[in-house]
C-alpha cells in the first residue's frame, strides 16, 4: 500500500471526503503530495458510500448493539420510576379526604419535585445517548476516513464524494466495500463509552 509520501509522481493531490457525521458536520480532508503540481492533469473521482460502511462494517455493527442495549436499559429504569410516580399519585388522591390540607399540600409538593427530578433525568439520559452515539460514529469516521484516503492514493484519486450527496452515480467509481474490508480488519468493535468514563 502506498503512504502518503510516497508517489510515484510528484505532484499535489486534493482529496475532499465528504462524510456527514451525525450532526450535519462536514468532512473535508486535503491529503498534499509534494510541491509541484500539473494544473492539465485530469480529475479522476471515486465514491464512498458512508451509509453503507456504517450499515455494513462490523464497527458499525457493534455501534448499534451497544447503543440499543443502553438505551434499553435507559428506558427500563424510566418506565420503572414511571410506574413508580402513577402509584404515589393514586396514593395521593386517596389520601386526600383524610389527610390535613397541610400535610395534603406537602405531599403533593414532594410528587411535583419527584415528577421535575424524573424529567430532568429524562433529558440527560438522551444527552449522554446522543452524547455515546456521536462518540462511537466518531471513532468509524476517523478510521474510515484514513482508510479512503490510503485507497484514494492508491487509485490515483484525486476526488472522492459521498454517494449520499450526488443525484446518481455509476458503480465502477464506488470502493465502498473495499473500506469496509479493511475498516472489519482494523476496527471490528467500536465503544460508546470513552475509556475515562468506564474508569469513574
């Protein structure tokens, strides 16, 4: 495989990877040869298809199983105080005709805290989701991304575009799976938790 200083032409080659990462971001990668460049030379274009690669690839794989299984539990603990709250607000009401209004009152002020506390919860469990999500596509679009860039040369590329974002596109300029074959090799398991989390 070749590296980047490695050519066998000198000569400067502009590779622009465009990869949306999960928040709209844009990938843009500018991989520089030597210093002389041929302003006549000819584009030649090749595609990736990032959906593919995370749909495909083992990492990506192991994204989604480790992100379904926290959710899952997420939503469990939810559903259980959930189930919880239901059962002190029916408490609640019938104790009203027995209890004093200030005890009633007090009571009620403790279910409302209860409720804001859950819902409080609720928004930073989706966060540390969306957090956990972000942080394994991360990992795929880094590696993923050094991998075409690597073939890219290879190939002589001097443009590759995400398939996502053109209209149509001949498949002989697609090297999709020859990503994923190598990003099965390299990183077969991606984690949604950084490793200074796992340690707290």
């Amino acid at each position: 495989m070749m590296t980047m200083g490695g050519l066998a032409k000198p000569r400067k080659i502009y590779l622009f990877l465009l990869l949306f990462c999960g928040i709209l971001s844009t990938w843009a990668l500018t991989v520089a040869g030597q210093e002389d460049s041929d302003p006549s030379e000819s584009v030649s274009i090749g595609v990736v298809d990032r959906q593919q690669i995370i749909r495909d690839s083992l990492a990506g794989e192991s994204l989604r199983n480790e992100f379904e299984a926290k959710e899952k539990s997420y939503r469990e603990e939810i559903s259980d105080r959930e189930n919880g709250l239901r059962a002190q607000q029916e408490e609640l009401a019938r104790q009203r005709a027995i209890l004093t209004p200030e005890a009633f009152a007090a009571r009620e002020t403790e279910f409302a805290n209860r409720v804001e506390q859950l819902q409080r919860d609720v928004n930073e469990r989706n966060k540390k989701l969306e957090n956990m999500l972000a942080y394994g596509m991360q990992q795929i679009d880094v590696a993923a991304i050094q991998i075409i860039a690597e073939i890219a040369q290879e190939k002589n590329y001097t443009l590759v575009l995400d398939k996502t974002q053109l209209l149509m596109v001949a498949k002989t300029y697609e090297f999709s799976d020859e990503v994923i074959a190598v990003l099965n090799e390299r990183l077969p398991v991606v984690s949604i938790v950084p490793s200074e989390e796992l340690t707290q």
